[in-house]
C-alpha cells in the first residue's frame, strides 16, 4: 500500500515531505467537510478517502486514491442527509423512522449505478469500475479525470461558444444520452455543472443520480438546475423521461452558444419566451434556434420528445462546417501524433490517377458526342426506337434522376416563404403565429430606433425577400423597437400622482415624488417637476421627479 501520510487529500499528488501541497496549494491542516467520512479513512482495504468535492441531497463526492491501480479516483457515497447521520468511525445510523425509506432509496441507488456501469462504451459519461457497500451504505468507485464545468469553460471562452465548437462537444454526448435511454435510465440533472469539459477538450456526463433528487415531491430533497430543470420535475406527482433530459440537453446547448440561462421553466409557465442576445443571432444556424426552440417548450407534449428527433433537427442544414482544429484554445494532454498517410513504395503517384479520370472523362464525352450528332442525322431511325432501344441503359440513370426530382420536391414541400415580419407590432406577430408553420422568438434587448414605434419589430432572422425560403418549423427571431432614446416629459399638472405617475412611465421615464407647497394647485395634485419642464427631452430611463402639491404654505397665512 502507497503511504498515505505523503498524500495531498486535496489533489492526491506527492506532498514531498511539506505541509502545503506543491501542486494544489492546499494545506494538510485544512479539517475535512462535516457529516463527511473523516480524511484517510480505508474502505475495502483499497480506497483511500480524500477532500470532499460536492455533495447534494443523495450523497457525497471525493476525491480519493486507489491503492491497487496507484491512480486518483471519484468516490461517491450514498449519504441523504436528511434520512441518516454518521457515527463516529463513519457508519451510517438511519433515523427512526426513515427506515424504508432509507433502504428504498439506497436500492435506488445501487441499481442506478449498476446501471451507469453498464454503459461503460460511451466515454461520454461517467465510467464506474466499482461498485460496493460498506459502513450501512453504499459507494460508487470511478477514474478521476481533472475537468472543469461547462459553465465555467464558457465564461473563460468569451461569454458563449461558436456552434461549431459546440456542436463538437454536445453531438457525442447527445448519442450517449439516445442509448442510455433505450436502456430506460433517465438522468434529469443535465446542466452546464454536471457538463464538464476535460482536458484533452472532450465533454463528458457526470453527477448521475436517484430519481428522487431530480423531482420535487419525492423522497429526498429536490436538486435542481434552474433554467435546465423542466417543468415536470418541479410539479409532484408528474413523470418525467427522455423528454425531460431533452429540455436539460437543450438548455445547456442554449447556455454554450448564448451565455445566458433560459429562466426557470416554472417561471417560463406563464411567459415561454427565449431570449436570445441580438449580438449573436447571426452567429446561430436558424435550424439550430429553431431545434433549441422545439427543445426548450414548456410543455412536454409540445417538445422534442426523443434525442433522435433533436439530432436530426440539429443536424438538419447541410452548410454546416466542421473545423478540423476545433477547441484549439483547450491544449490537450497528449498532443496529437497522428502521422499524415503514407505512401506504399511501388505505389502508383496520386497524380496518375488524376490524369487517367481525366483522360475517361474526356472519351466518355467523346462518344456522348458522337451518338447525339448520328442521332440527329440519321432519318431512318424514329425517336421512339432510339427511346427503346436506349431505355434498358438509361434505366439506372432514369431511377436516379427520379428519386432526385421526388426528393427535391419532398424537400420543396416542406419549405415555406419567410415571413416578413418587420414594422409589426410583436403582440400580433406572437399571436398570430400560434395558427402558423413558423415560431416567433424575441432578442434578449430592445433597440432604440427613432423610426419604428416602441413595440414593433425592427428586423429578423433570417431576413424576408427577394423569394426567402426557410423549413417548416423554423424559429424566425426578432428585435424588437425600445422607440427613440430621446424622448420629451409629458405634461402632468393637475394630475393625482397616480395619473402622473403612470403619464412618465409610458414615455419611459422613472417617476419619484416630491413634495412642496403651492398657492396655485389643488393639494394632491401634481405642480409639475422639479428642475425640469414638461417638454424638456431627456434620454429614455431618466429619473424624474413629480412635485405633488401640499396646498398653500400655513407659514405665509400667518
């Protein structure tokens, strides 16, 4: 066995002899997590626990050291908090009557985990090796792998990702999550947190739990992701599936390429918009948006139900590029070594080969040729022999030529003009796309615009005209007017402060009250403002403040 004492229980590098670790700065006084398994405790006489990295309602993670393969490991211990407590030497001690309960859920968790282990194909997500119960509970044994979140490797990368860089890190993992499905597991704890980006710039699964971790009403305290977690996990009572990871995958998709969480689907109930930033419309594919758009519904009969179906809408423009030296800004462990092909000896030169294509092509041509000019000036040959007898050759070219003209037109069924939707007042376009082939999305900001009415849209993508075609389905995004910048202080004397009130905030000033004495206007009664007149202009978002009438000054009566 490895000496543990020369174990940093932070990192499980070499310690060499000092109290702070060379590598992670971290201190071997630093006292363990509490209700945790104390620091350098042995199980199965093979693991080693170290620092706790996270933890949640289910149980706790560490970072810990396998004795026999000489590695670092993730372990996970079963410990819902709530259910149990620990005793000194770390057994577990279920409360009084949780007992079912607690035994309910560790079966859970033992078969949710043999389950993960089952996958081990998939490098995409975790990759469980051991599997075990000790101290009244049970542990999850996996290879550690030093990552970061996704959340945090999009900040680092300027805010949001390009969608090729994106798609390179999600297409893996959504064929994960399609075949874990098939199995019936679900994960519903899908987030830019359990996405981690590891070093050789791959993106991997992690923190798979219980089901009743990722519901509410369940028997363990709920952990959601706000903005991942769909409507269906915060409602009791109601099931979730593989539609329910579908919106969690599609919100982080969302996050990578925006930088911006949708807002939590319960709060997305009563108003489902997506806000999309208007700086980076044109960077997003429009059959992306539209696929995110289907993805993130509310309402689980209305969204993308499987992650087939989200592929192959993600998948579903042919001019998307793939860089070949993608994610260049993460510098992988092992750089590639992968040598550029070789060239037997003998071998005939690349060159050649284009020199005989060419050469065919240029006979076939030739005898092409030929045939049409015979064709044009023999006269005792009609045309419906020429057809006969050439009908048994072209055969093969005919079906190929057909199955092209029915695809074209399958394809031409399922396009649509785009709609041109500038100088429209929202609420109508909104509403009136309920009823239509298309979706309607908004930018996340307004733009002044001293020429379109506040409300009205301003431009779109994709943009109208000149024949514009786009799928069924497509999600047409639109900025919408704030009106101008500018604007001028409406007339407010007289009005009750209510009134007044409510005249500046139309124009999009913020209101404030003041109040003087007035031998002119009524008690209650606006005056007007205070350093300003009605018809000054001042730019939108302005504090103003409305000078509300006392009554005459009881002083000066005197």
């Amino acid at each position: 066995m490895a000496d543990i004492n020369q174990l940093c229980m932070n990192c499980m590098s070499s310690l060499e002899g000092k109290n702070v670790c060379p590598v992670c700065g971290h201190s071997v006084e630093e006292p363990q997590s509490a209700n945790a398994l104390a620091l350098k405790t042995i199980l199965q006489n093979r693991y080693v626990v170290g620092r706790v990295k996270s933890c949640n309602s289910e149980g706790i993670t560490y970072i810990g050291y396998d004795t026999v393969l000489h590695a670092p490991i993730e372990l996970r211990e079963f410990f819902p908090a709530t259910l149990c407590s620990r005793a000194p030497g770390g057994t577990i001690l279920v409360n009084s009557g949780s007992e079912v309960r607690y035994d309910e859920c560790l079966s859970y968790f033992l078969s949710c985990s043999r389950e993960v282990a089952h996958v081990r194909e998939f490098p995409a997500i975790t990759q469980l090796y051991d599997i075990f119960e000790e101290n009244n509970t049970a542990y999850t044994v996996a290879e550690w792998v030093e990552s970061i979140p996704l959340r945090y490797f999009v900040e680092r990368s300027g805010g949001s990702l390009s969608w090729n860089d994106a798609r390179q890190l999600f297409m893996p993992v959504l064929s994960a999550l399609s075949a874990i499905h098939s199995t019936g597991m679900n994960h519903l704890g899908i987030s830019p947190d359990s996405l981690r980006i590891m070093q050789d710039g791959r993106m991997k699964l992690t923190e798979f739990c219980i089901p009743a971790v990722r519901m509410t009403g369940r028997e363990l305290p709920a952990d959601l992701y706000a903005g991942c977690a769909a409507l269906e996990q915060y409602l009791p009572g109601v099931s979730a599936g593989e539609y329910t990871d579908v919106y969690g995958f599609a919100a982080s998709l969302f996050f990578a390429l925006t930088g911006v969480m949708p807002k939590p689907a319960i709060q997305r109930k009563e108003d489902p918009r997506l806000l999309i930033p208007s700086s980076l419309l044109k960077s997003i594919p429009p059959h992306v948006i539209s696929a995110l758009a289907n993805a993130l519904q509310v309402s689980p009969e209305n969204r993308t139900s499987t992650f087939e179906r989200l592929r192959a809408e993600l998948s579903a423009s042919p001019t998307v590029t793939i860089e070949t030296a993608s994610l260049q800004h993460i510098p992988p462990v092992y750089p590639s070594q992968t040598p550029p092909p070789v060239r037997r000896k003998g071998s005939v030169p690349p060159f050649v080969w284009v020199l005989v294509s060419c050469v065919c092509c240029l006979i076939v041509l030739a005898v092409i040729g030929v045939i049409w000019i015979s064709s044009q000036n023999t006269g005792g040959t009609s045309s419906s022999e020429v057809s006969s007898a050439s009908s048994e050759d072209s055969s093969e070219l005919t079906s190929e030529i057909s199955s092209e003209i029915d695809s074209s037109s399958a394809e031409s069924a399922d396009m649509i003009d785009v709609p041109n939707l500038v100088g429209q007042k929202y609420e109508d376009v909104a509403e009136a796309a309920k009823g239509k082939e298309y979706q309607v999305l908004t930018a996340a900001n307004r733009q002044f615009s001293d020429t379109v009415p506040e409300g009205s849209i301003i431009s779109q993508t994709p943009e109208a005209g000149d024949g514009a075609k786009m799928s069924k389905g497509t999600a047409v995004v639109v900025v919408i007017s704030q009106g101008p910048a500018i604007r001028e202080l409406p007339e407010i004397e007289g009005m009750d402060l209510a009134a007044a009130s409510t005249a500046v905030a139309d124009q999009g000033f913020v209101p404030s009250k003041v109040e003087e004495y007035s031998d002119t206007v009524a008690a209650g009664l606006a005056v007007g403002y205070q350093g300003v007149k009605a018809g000054d202009e001042m730019p939108y978002g302005s504090q103003v403040l409305i000078v509300i009438s006392k009554g005459p000054d009881p002083s000066k009566s005197e």
